[in-house]
C-alpha cells in the first residue's frame, strides 16, 4: 500500500500528520516558508469551510506582509517551545497520560532522531510525527490508534488556543488549519 497518498483517517489525511509535525518541532526555514506561502501548494487543501479558506488566506497574506524567518522564530519559541511557553502543546495539559509510559508506547512510532530529541514525548509536534513515521512505514492501523487515542481528542482545541496566542499571520493560519483539520470528522 502507498501510504504517501492521501489517506483518510476520519477527516485527516496522513499527508497533513508529518507536515504540521514539522511546523510544530522547529521554526520554519525560509524554504519552507516558501511553500507554505505558495498558493499553488496549498490549493489541494481548499475547501468549503469558511474557517479553512481564513486558514489559507492568512499563509498568503503572512507572505504578503513580508513577516520575516526571525519573527516566525520569535512566535515559535513564545507559543510552541516547552522550554519558554507556559502553555505549550502538550498531552498532559489535556489528557490523563503517563509521559513515561508514553516514551515506550511511542517507541515503536517514533524513531529516536535529532528532530525530536530535545522536546517532550507528548508535544503535540512529537505526536504528529510519530504518527506520520508510523504511516510511511506501512504501521496504518497503529497510526489510526493513536490519532484517536493521544491525537484527536485535544488537538484541535490546542490548535485552536495557539491560533488566538499567535503575534504572526504565519502561525495564525498554521494553528486556525491545524484546529480545522483535527476536529473535522
């Protein structure tokens, strides 16, 4: 099975778990940027929500006010770094979960690599990405699982908190999609 199509998990496409991973591990490079921007890029992920196209909209407007990869950095570290914001994105915030035992459940998604190292196992950006590794490496009904179990339930209202914390147009479409793609079902 090709697991780098779009693949419906209730409302989520497998597609969407590694990149929003990435947004949420480290500030964007300007390459990235670039794309995100993009309008061609992010036409595939129209769509008739109100909320979604606001989403859209507010990436291209970002590009069009010209914010800068050091004020992205500066929103990142504010509002998605553990080790500076307050109320980072983490599971235990909005869950009842164990970190350690979340260390080993993750294990077997989540390969030990330099872009996770220094952050929390239950980081919404670490989640995201072991459930992204997991789709590529063909382990779809453990990705499924853990969408549902440490994912869905608060993603979107994380997402949601981020998008009214942003001071970037950037990160305000970043989270106001994030909050649109884990709550839609």
């Amino acid at each position: 099975m090709n697991v780098s199509a779009a693949v419906p998990v209730t409302g989520c496409q497998a597609p969407h778990f590694s990149a929003f991973a990435h947004i949420l591990i480290a500030p964007p490079s300007a390459d990235q940027l670039w794309v995100l921007r993009n309008p061609e890029y992010t036409a595939h992920l129209s769509g008739t929500n109100p909320e979604t196209r606001r989403a859209l909209a507010l990436l291209v407007e970002s590009a069009v006010a010209r914010e800068q990869v050091a004020k992205l950095t500066e929103d990142f570290h504010r509002t998605l770094n553990p080790h500076v914001a307050r109320d980072a994105p983490l599971a235990r915030h909005h869950l009842a979960v164990d970190v350690s035992q979340l260390r080993s459940d993750l294990a077997a998604l989540t390969p030990e690599g330099r872009e996770v190292e220094n952050l929390p196992r239950d980081h919404l950006g670490v989640l995201l990405y072991a459930v992204g590794q997991a789709w590529q490496d063909n382990k779809i009904e453990r990705a499924r699982e853990a969408v549902e179990t440490l994912v869905r339930p608060w993603a979107g209202a994380a997402f949601a908190t981020l998008a009214l914390r942003s001071a970037s147009l950037f990160y305000q479409g970043v989270h106001t999609l994030g909050a649109q793609v884990f709550t839609q079902r």
